[in-house]
C-alpha cells in the first residue's frame, strides 16, 4: 500500500500577509503573491527545498574550474541588510543569510534567466538576463544586472547595470553606474536615474544623474539634467540640457515616485527645434 502523501497546513507570508498552503515540513519557501523567501515553520534537520526555476550550479571538471570554486568558497565579501542597512561579512559560497540585527532573510544568488520569468527578485547577488529571456518581474533589485533581453520591469542594480539591448523598457532603471553598451537601441519610457550613465550605443529618454558621458559613435535623445555632461567627438546629443546641483540617495533610487528635487526645471530659452548636436 502507497504511504499518504504529506498533509498540507497553511502558512502566512510575513512580509505581505498572503496566505498558502505549505508541507508540515517544509523549511522554507516563496510567496505566490510577493514573491519573497520566508520561513514558515520551524526548521527541521535533513530537509532542503530548490525552487523549480533554479537549477544547481554544474560542477566544474578541470582543474581551472575547481581552483575557481574553491578560490570562491574561500573569499568573502560585505553585505548590507535591505531592512535595516546593517552590514556583515558572509562567505563567498553562500547563498542566503539572515540579518543579525533584525532577522531578515537576505538572498545572495545569482539569477540567470533564459526565458519567461515572472517573479520578483531581490538579491545582493548578480542577474543576468540572456538574449532570450524575458523579465516580467514587477521589480528586480541586485548588485549587478547584464541586460541582454526583453525588461519590462523596474531594475535597481546597487553597482553596475549594463545593458546590451534593443527595444522599448517601460520600467524604471537606476543604478550606481548604468553602461548602454554597443550593440544597445533603447527607449525608456521612465526617468533613468544614476550617479554615473555611459551611452556607447543609442537611447532615447529622460536622464537625471551626476554624470552623463556619449562615447564616440554613442547616440542619446531626451531631456538630461545632471552635474556634468561630456559628449566625445563623434558621438552625439539632442535634446533639453540642465546643468547643475544633481544629488541622488540610494533611498531617492528605490522609490517608486520621483522625488521632487528631481524634477527638471522650466528652461528660461525660447522654444527652438531640436537637432543633433555633434561633438566638437
């Protein structure tokens, strides 16, 4: 006779109050509504869950790869709780922690998404979107984001948010630097915010960060308000410019609503038709 499958009981999401049901067993698990990871029972020895979107990391068989894998359990690094901002150092091999300070999990993977993925991320680690994947995560939150596919969400990277991309981005982008790189045709329908933006290929849309760089044969389209501006022969620039005091919080960056410092200022010039302003 088959043993009864495990009884069901339901579990409550600490984070958004969505209630589901869970294995009396289970360790932990994701929110079907919020997406986040939480514990909803007390933990038990010699139980592990894997979310079916994840696969595990194939183990490395020459000998470069091995010496890479142990040179990474063997670093560590600094990471900042996303509740209260408390740091602490982990271990380069791991892939979740809990906050000391106020108990909150914090996920340390890195996402590679090669298809249609639809849940929310949120992750001291990096993501990578392939050429063939499609994000339709609500909002993404890394340390680093390679963008290579179809984003249709809203992205905050704590570092480096490079993108290699062409088409429309209807979500928000912020970033410590963001790099639009070669091969990139974008639009963003949303103010792009950033300390530091690089155009090496061609956007179109509202930027407001510290410093704007057009690299050579680079091409942006749209309001800009910033610290600075440099715009390298060859590349080149059309549209409203306002130069001045630009001061961008990584708490200005995640709000879901710009602030209003942020806003671009009336331009006092006269009306004039916009064209292509080459580098000189």
């Amino acid at each position: 006779m088959a043993n009864p499958s495990p009884a069901k009981v339901s579990a409550e999401c600490p984070h958004c109050g969505f209630k589901q049901k869970e294995y009396a067993a289970a360790k932990s698990s994701i929110c079907r509504q919020c997406g986040r990871s939480f514990s909803p029972f007390s933990p038990k020895p010699g139980l592990t869950l894997r979310t079916r979107e994840e696969a595990p990391p194939p183990e490395s068989s020459s000998i470069l790869g091995r010496f890479e894998d142990f040179w990474k359990r063997q670093r560590s690094s600094i990471i900042e709780c996303f509740e209260c901002q408390r740091k602490q150092q982990v271990c380069g091999a791991a892939t979740s922690t809990i906050c000391p300070a106020c108990s909150a999990h914090i996920d340390l993977r890195d996402y590679k998404v090669t298809s249609g993925f639809s849940r929310s991320i949120r992750t001291r680690g990096d993501v990578h979107l392939t050429g063939r994947g499609d994000l339709g995560s609500s909002s993404v939150v890394c340390q680093s984001a390679l963008i290579e596919g179809r984003l249709r969400g809203n992205l905050h990277c704590y570092d480096t948010a490079t993108i290699n991309y062409s088409g429309k981005i209807p979500g928000r982008i912020s970033a410590r630097h963001i790099i639009v790189d070669r091969k990139a045709d974008i639009h963003c329908f949303r103010t792009v915010r950033a300390e530091r933006v690089e155009i090496r290929g061609k956007m179109s849309g509202e930027i407001v960060a510290q410093m704007v760089t057009v690299q050579k044969k680079g091409a942006l389209e749209g309001d800009v308000t910033a610290r600075a501006i440099s715009v390298e022969k060859g590349g080149m620039f059309s549209g409203q410019l306002v130069i001045g005091q630009v001061n961008i919080t990584q708490g200005e960056l995640l709000q879901d609503q710009e602030p209003a410092g942020a806003k671009v200022p009336e331009s006092t010039f006269p009306e004039t038709a916009r064209r292509p302003v080459p580098a000189t």
